[in-house]
C-alpha cells in the first residue's frame, strides 16, 4: 500500500515537472501557473517524505 502511494506520487511528480518545463519555457518563471505548479510539486515532494519518514 505504501510502496503504491509513493509510486503514484513518484508519476504524479514526473507529470508536473514536465507540465512546469514547458510553462516556464512558454511564459517565463514568475507566471503564477507556474509557480502554482511548483507550490503543487512542493507538497507532493513533502509527502512523500512524510511517508518514509513514518
């Protein structure tokens, strides 16, 4: 169940990184999509450490 959580974080990761590459390409850093998207990417990196961490 655990290992499950943390790969579906691992993908959901994966799928906002890319998603925040191509809008900061497109629009710049500071566009507040962007910066949504890292604040995003921020609490599933968190997360996951809070579920190896126990």
């Amino acid at each position: 169940m655990i290992l499950r959580e943390i790969l579906d974080l691992s993908k959901s990761i994966a799928n906002y990184r890319v998603d925040m590459h191509e809008l900061a390409k497109n629009k710049g850093f500071s566009d507040p999509d962007v910066l949504k998207i890292n604040q995003q990417l921020d609490f599933k990196i968190q997360n996951i450490k809070n579920i190896i961490k126990g």
